[in-house]
C-alpha cells in the first residue's frame, strides 16, 4: 500500500512538472505569437506604406516620361499640329479604351506612309511663273564683228527682226549718297528788298538736322520689327555694304521715331477698346532695366487682336489688371483665349471662348506621354478632329440657309455625343488620374468651349493670336528682349503698327514711306492728317497703291 502511494505521489508529481512546464512553454508560445502579431502588424503597415509609395513613385514616373516626350517632342517633334482630316462620322471606328494597349498596337491609320509636301511626281507642272510686275531693264546682246560673217565665204549676215529674249532676276542693295545741291541767287536791284544771297529750299527731313533719309529708317524699321534682326547684325550687314555707322547713331534716330509713331499706336489702341470681339495671348518679354518696385527683367508681351487692329502691350506684370486697363471700365464681347485664369476675371459681361487646339493638345500629351492611354488619347483627339471638320463644313455653307442648318446639326449632335462620353468616363472610378484632370478641365471649361456653336462667327481655336506673337518670339531668340523701357514701348509700338497693317493687307514698306514723307514735310512732326493715314481711313485708291503681296496676307 505504501508502495503504491509512492507511485502515484510519484506520477502526481511527474505530472504537475509537465503541467507547469507547458504552462511556461503556453506562456512563451503566447509571448511569440504577440510578438509575431505586433510584428506582422508592423510589416502589413510597411508594405501598405510601401505600395502607396510605390504607387506614389508609379504615378510620378508616369508623369515623369509624359514630361519627357513632350519635351522631346518640343525639340525633336513637328511643330505644326495638322494630322489628316478624320471622318466626323465614324465615331464607331474609335478604338477600344484599353488601359492594358500596347505601344506597338496603334491603330493601321496611324501607320500610313504621309503624302509628301509639295508637287508629287508625275503631276503636271504650270510652267515658269513670268514676273511681270518687277520692274525691267534691258540689256542688248550682239555679236561681235567677226561673227556676223559666214564662216566660209565671209558674206555679212542680214540682221532678223525681233530679239531672242530671256530674263533674270537681280537682287541688288545699294547704298548711295543723295547730294542736294541748292541753286544760289543774288539780288541785281539797289531796292535792298531782298538782303543778300536767295538759296533754293532744302529737301524735307524727318529728323532735322539728320544724315538719313526716310527710306533708310524704313529699311531699319522692317529690318529690327518685321524681319527681326538685331541692330548689332543690321550694322554688320550696313558696313559690308561700306557704311559703318555707331550703334547709338542708330538707337538716337528711333527713338526719335518713335515720338512720331505714338500718336498713331494711340488711335489703334482706341479702335481696338470699340470692338466687341478680341482674340488675346501673351508671352514673356525681358527688359533689361531695373525698375522700381519690379524684381528681375521680365516683362509681359500681351496682343489683343480685332477685326482690323493687332495691338501688342508691353506690361510688367501677367496679372488681369493689363486686359481690363486695355478694354476700359465695364467692357462687353466675347474673348478668345486659352484657359489663363486671368480671362476668367474680367467681369460677367464678358464671355471667353476657350481655344480647342489647347483642348485637344491635353490629349496629344497623353497620347504621346502615357502609353497605356495612347488609344483613349488618340479617340479623343478623333473627336475633337472631327468638330473642327464639322464647323469647317458648316462656316463653308454659312450664306445658305438649307445646308447651313443640316451642318449646323450635324455639330450639335456631335458636341452632345462629346459631352455624354466625357461624363459617362468621369463616373469611371477606375479612370487614371491623367486622363481624369483632361476631362474635368474639359467639363470646367464646357461652357466656353462651345460657344462657337451657337455664334459661328466666333473662331473654335485662337491660334491667330500665336501667329501674331510668332515674329515677336523670333526677335527674342535673336536680341533676347529689351534694354530699356522706352525701347521696349518702341518695340510694342513697331508690332502693332506692322502687324495691323499687314493685317489689313497694306504694304508696310510703302505705307511707312508715305507716312514719314508726311512729317518730313511737316517739319519732322506728327501730320495734321493723322487719322488718314489709319487702315480703316485709307482711300480705296490708296489701298491699291499700297496692296501688299499674298506672303505677308
């Protein structure tokens, strides 16, 4: 019995042993599993951490090469955005939106060969064009006595009637001095009527007491503010002609000049305030002089366009401040123009249609920049496409009524198509973010965007105003800008001058010369007749005389 005690105190106590060990082993085990939960719990949080960031990093990489093909295709693309006319009514042959499309899976109407610029080979030529409108001058070609001899016999030849005529064209700069002499009289009665020596009167000058004729600050006018060349380089190009002549010679003269132009860049800004529509656009523009109040040289080259005025204002600032202090107080019209908020800011009377090219280029860059939304870049660029054929066809047929109307509702069907497939993708929640900030910009600016619908004379882009400032752009890649305030208000003056005459088809060399013959003889100031030399003034015999070449139109 004592033995079988034992063995069961013995088995008793084996067996708390085992307890209290698995009770300490349960006590770790739990430890452990805490750790590891608390642990497991940390990781989950870095790689939550970890797939935003990657996701973060993913979207920006995006943007990233996006950013780097338009850049690439700012230095290395073709600058002009015309592509081939779509069909605007094959919005079936759109491609899928396939956020997983390959590069490689463009379309085959991506991939035609490009007709080639220019006459194609084989087409039939017009022949050489005659230039009958330069002025000729003839040059008699004979044979020498000699040659009017039969070789062998020695008899003379008969002369034939008529000429064997053929012709070039000669491009000649000339530089000459126009020595004026001025006749000379005494007086031969003793009545002393008349004291001493009677002299002819000089020729008129625009800059008295100058060395240079109108027709050289004509020249140097459309040298520095048409074709763009910098003074430095018109010096250079003056002394390989023989006269070297100081650049402040030059610089003094203009501005001079530009004291008898102001008055005439006063009357365009006034004609442009009278308008109801305008087209606008700025560019930056450095004026190398400090000035108060102004931090750095950069400036702002604005132009408002009208019907018949091209207006550049040189201001310091970006800010809606310029276009209100231009349009006057309470202005009224409709402005075209990109999506700059300052447009936006300009009063309830005054309505923006917003530029579709700028539209379609959010489009361009996603094709170009995203390769998984190159095929919804591409159908979306389609469909802008294919409103700019549909207004085109409609403004063709504008004077009559019947097809107008049919045009006219062929556009509006396709304008509501276009805005239930942007808001039918906007629901989307799968929609990546580039092609979201496109089509709320799009949504955000519908209003404007489709006022040329229902005011067809309203232009569905405002690439006239980029054009203008073309020239401008030029000129600051070739003299970087101004070196001081007045320069630079000379420089505003010159573009709007040039760019409305050309606007208006007038000759610009011919209209200047008659204009500064007209101070010339008025003493070098402004002409009493100021207004008559305006554009819109101008005799329809002096619109004639002055019509410039198809070029410049």
């Amino acid at each position: 019995m004592l033995v079988q005690d034992a063995e069961v105190r013995s088995r008793e106590i084996e067996l708390r042993q085992q307890a209290h060990y698995w009770r300490a082993q349960h006590a770790r085990a739990t430890e452990r599993e805490a750790a590891f939960k608390e642990k497991a719990q940390r990781l989950e949080q870095v790689v939550r951490r970890q797939q935003a960031q990657i996701s973060e990093l993913t979207h920006k990489l995006e943007e990233a090469l996006a950013r780097i093909a338009w850049l690439e295709g700012q230095v290395f693309g073709r600058k002009s955005e015309q592509c081939p006319t779509p069909d605007p009514y094959a919005h079936d042959s759109i491609p899928a939106l396939d956020d997983n499309a390959d590069a490689s899976d463009e379309p085959e109407s991506c991939k035609e060969p490009r007709r080639k610029r220019g006459k194609q080979p084989g087409a039939k030529g017009y022949g050489r064009k005659r230039r009958e409108d330069l002025p000729a001058e003839e040059v008699l070609h004979d044979l020498l006595e000699d040659q009017r001899r039969c070789p062998r016999c020695g008899k003379p030849f008969d002369a034939f009637p008529g000429t064997e005529d053929s012709e070039q064209i000669e491009w000649e700069v000339v530089l000459y001095r126009r020595i004026h002499k001025r006749s000379r009289y005494v007086p031969t009665c003793d009545c002393r009527a008349v004291p001493g020596l009677v002299t002819a009167p000089g020729p008129p000058k625009l800059i008295p007491k100058g060395m240079f004729a109108t027709s050289f600050w004509v020249r140097l006018l459309m040298e520095k503010f048409l074709f763009q060349r910098p003074l430095y380089r018109v010096r250079k190009v003056l002394a390989l002609e023989g006269l070297c002549v100081s650049q402040g010679t030059l610089t003094g003269g203009l501005q001079r000049i530009g004291e008898l132009l102001q008055p005439l860049y006063t009357r365009i800004l006034e004609r442009s305030r009278t308008a109801k529509h305008w087209k606008m656009d700025e560019t930056r523009w450095l004026v190398f002089e400090e000035v108060a109040g102004k931090d750095g040289y950069r400036w702002w080259l604005w132009v408002v366009i009208t019907n018949d005025t091209v207006v550049f204002l040189l201001e310091p600032t970006r800010s809606a401040q310029v276009p209100r202090d231009h349009l006057g107080e309470n202005p009224e019209g409709i402005i075209n123009a990109d999506r700059y908020s300052v447009y936006k800011a300009l009063g309830n009377k005054i309505q923006v249609a917003f530029c579709w090219s700028h539209v379609r280029r959010d489009f361009v860059r996603i094709h170009d920049g995203y390769r998984r939304l190159r095929h919804w870049g591409e159908s979306w660029v389609t469909r802008i496409n294919a409103l700019f054929k549909l207004n085109d066809e409609r403004l063709e047929v504008l004077s009559a009524p019947q097809a107008f109307q049919e045009k006219d509702r062929a556009l509006r069907d396709a304008v509501e198509a276009m805005a239930k497939q942007r808001d039918r993708e906007l629901e989307d929640p799968d929609l990546r973010k580039p092609a979201r900030k496109a089509l709320e910009s799009l949504h955000n600016h519908w209003e404007g965007c489709i006022l040329f619908v229902d005011q067809p004379e309203i232009p569905m882009d405002n690439n006239e105003s980029e054009r203008r400032l073309r020239d401008p752009a030029v000129g600051r890649k070739n003299y970087y800008g101004s070196g001081s305030v007045w320069s630079g208000a000379l420089t505003a003056i010159c573009f709007t001058i040039f760019q409305t005459l050309l606007k208006n088809g007038i000759h610009p060399k011919k209209w200047f010369l008659a204009y500064f013959d007209a101070c010339a003889q008025n003493g070098g100031r402004v002409p009493e007749n100021l207004d008559e030399f305006l554009p819109w003034n101008l005799s329809q015999q002096q619109k004639d005389a002055w019509r410039c070449p198809e070029p410049f139109t």
